[in-house]
C-alpha cells in the first residue's frame, strides 16, 4: 500500500476554540508543500482528504479550508463537495476576470462559501468581495501599516476578517483589537500531518461491494442486482451453490432462483465469503481462519437458543476483514454499514455475538482455560468448534476450485 499525507493548519476564533482547519499539500512524513504543480496539489489533497484517508479522519466534524487553482474555479463542472462541511479559498496570485467571477459568483449562489486568501485590495476584486465571506490577510508580510490599511478599505464589506501567519501574542492581540475573527499561525499552532494509507483497487471495490450486501436496506431484488452486475462473481457463486457442498436437489441457474434458495441473508454470507476469498493475494489459511471462526460463532448461536444466528455468523466472517484488506479494523468499520451491535462485537467482544468470537479466538490461539461461552459446556464447545474445522476445510477446498 501506498502512505497518503494531507496537512492541515487549525483556524481559531478569538476565543482560542478551532473553528476550521486548512488543508495542505504535503508529498511525505516532511512537514512542508514541496508544490511545483498548483493544479496537481490541489487534486491530491482532494483525493487523499475526501477519498483515500475521509473528511472525518482529517478535520472531525469542523470545516475543511480548501486552496482551489484557477483551472479549477474554471473548469465548470459540479464541486464534489458539501457545502456545509468546507470553505473555498481563492488563491491570491489567480487573475481577476469576467470568467474567474462569474465561477465564483456560481459557486457562492449554490451555497458554497468562499475566502479569499492572502488578500490585498485592488479595484478590480470589489465584485469578488461582495461573494466571499471571509478575507485573509497575511499579517506578516503586510506589517501594521499594512494590516490596518487593509481592515480600513473592508470596512465597506460583509466579510469576516482572518489573519494568518500569527506567530506572537502580541500580533494576535493586536489583530483581535482590529476587529479580526479568526486567527491563524504558528503562534496558536503549526501544521500537522495526517497520514494514511491508499487503499489497492481490488480491496477498494471489494469493501464497496461488501457495504452494498451489508447494507439491511438491500431487499431480494437489489441483492441480485448487485450480483448481477458482476459476471465473475455471479459465475462463481452460481459453481459455488451447485457444488456438492450445498447438495441442493435441483440445480440452481440464475441469482434469483438462489436467492429463494437460500434467502437474503444467506445469499449476503456467501457472496461476502466469495468477494472476500477473491482478494487473490491473500493466503488461503487467513480466509480458512476467518471461516472457522464465522462457523463456531454461528454453531454457538444456534446451540444456545440465540436470534439470528447468520448475524453471528457475520461477525466471525468480519473479524479477518483487517488483515484480508491490510487496514485497521476502525477504519474498515466506517465503510460498512454494520449495526452497533456487529460493531461493539468486533472491535471490543461485546454482546452475546462478542462472546462467541471471543470464544472461537480462545480455541484459535489454544488458550483453552479461556474457551467458555455462557449456556454452552465446556464439551460441547470443544464439539462444535471440531465440527467447525471441518465445515471451514470443507467449504474452504470448494472455494479453492471457484478462484480459477
């Protein structure tokens, strides 16, 4: 996997509380730009901010600053941002012309907020102050004389006033007194780093394929859509239902007639199992691993009376899921829309379904004063976990002959 890093400046009010972050093009671990393609920046610290690492990881629930290049502003097709979750800054080295405000006037129209940075008043941006709601000002390269000259001539417009690069109290109590509403700087705190990891496109689709089927909205006909819509994966799983491990008494010969079959949540497991073994540069054991623990979860459920036993099914098969796609197991959770229920029983062993795969990890790792499940003797789970094994090998080596 490749490490992605995003760089992000907080943005404070006056009363020292972080209203926002700016976010920074950073290459590596370095904490500095490194730019030489404005344009090129901008799309890597979209696509890793948004897409790769999550707007959740960088900035929480606060706002994203955005540094947009004009071939951006101009390239006239829809922001894929939410307007509620970022502020647009418009560079202060782009050209101010009929195109660039009419770009800008579009974007705040729709919604979109936008600041101004490094700015410094000229006649020809009146009418791209009269669309911003926020101006910056660089308060160590316009000095005092500067700085207050600026704050005279936008006195005239509804803008909310930021000064960056504050690196004293002093200058911060200085802008403060001047009427500035958000503060900027080394002096209140210097950019940080976050970094994370660029997910390979098979794992990526194959997380996006597993959230459609997690996803308790998806009823018979959406389920065999999804399935639909991919060849390979409708192949095999139509090879996989036909084999002698299911031993149905008629040959099954399109989705729809396995979804009968086998129901919903059936048909979920199993594709979930096939989407997951098809992951072709894993070793067979983890996926053995990850069945051998779905089963005894699932065998424990039904021995102790449980509701819902392919839920605890679920959970043994998803507690690989971190080593199957080599990220951690918050970070896969985020991305399937598990109940919190699943969600408590793989990352803390909560609930009734927690305590099964603590159980089946107990008999994994051998430690077997450990290997109790309430309601369950210690004999009986000591049966269904052999009986496991051999359910695990069995469906295991008829996988094994689908990945060609």
């Amino acid at each position: 996997m490749q490490d992605l890093f995003v760089g992000r400046q907080p943005i404070y009010t006056r009363n020292l509380e972080i209203f926002g972050y700016e976010l920074l093009y950073r290459s590596g671990p370095e904490n500095r730009a490194g730019v030489t393609d404005g344009d090129q920046a901008t799309s890597r610290v979209i696509v890793n901010a948004f897409l790769e690492i999550g707007l959740e990881h960088v900035v929480g629930d606060r706002i994203a600053f955005l540094n947009l290049t004009r071939s951006f502003l101009l390239d006239g097709g829809p922001v894929p941002f939410p307007r509620d979750r970022v502020i647009l800054e418009v560079l202060e080295d782009i050209e101010i012309d009929r195109r660039l405000l009419e770009s800008v006037q579009a974007l705040a129209g729709a919604g979109y907020r936008i600041a101004l940075d490094d700015f410094v008043f000229r006649p020809q941006a009146r009418e791209l102050l009269a669309a911003a709601e926020i101006v910056k000002l660089d308060v160590l390269a316009l000095g005092r004389e500067g700085i207050e000259r600026e704050v005279r001539q936008l006195r005239g417009f509804p803008v909310h006033l930021l000064a960056e690069k504050v690196e004293t109290r002093e200058e911060f109590e200085y802008c403060s007194g001047l009427g500035f509403e958000y503060f900027q700087g080394y002096f209140l705190n210097r950019p940080h780093i976050v970094r994370g990891r660029e997910i390979p496109a098979n794992r990526l689709n194959a997380l996006r394929l597993l959230a459609r089927l997690q996803d308790p909205d998806a009823g018979a006909a959406e389920i065999e859509r999804i399935v639909g819509l991919d060849v390979t994966l409708s192949y095999r799983l139509l090879r996989y239902i036909n084999s002698a491990f299911f031993a149905l008494p008629r040959k099954v010969d399109s989705i729809r007639q396995a979804v009968i079959y086998l129901g919903t949540r059936a048909i979920r497991t199993w594709v979930s199992l096939l989407v997951l073994a098809g992951l072709g540069d894993k070793p067979v054991s983890l996926m053995t691993t990850a069945m051998i623990r779905a089963r005894m979860c699932e065998l424990l459920a039904l021995e102790s009376g449980a509701p819902h036993p392919d839920t605890w099914f679920t959970v043994g098969l998803f507690s690989a899921v971190d080593a199957l796609m080599d990220l951690p197991m918050e970070e896969v959770l985020t991305q399937l829309p598990f109940t919190d229920d699943i969600v408590a029983a793989l990352l803390h062993r909560e609930g009734p379904a927690g305590s099964a795969l603590r159980c089946a990890l107990a008999y994994e790792r051998g430690a077997w004063e450990e290997a109790d499940f309430p309601a369950v003797t210690p004999g009986r789970c000591t049966e269904l976990h052999l009986d496991a094994l051999a359910w695990a090998d069995a469906a295991t080596r008829t996988l094994g002959t689908q990945r060609g």
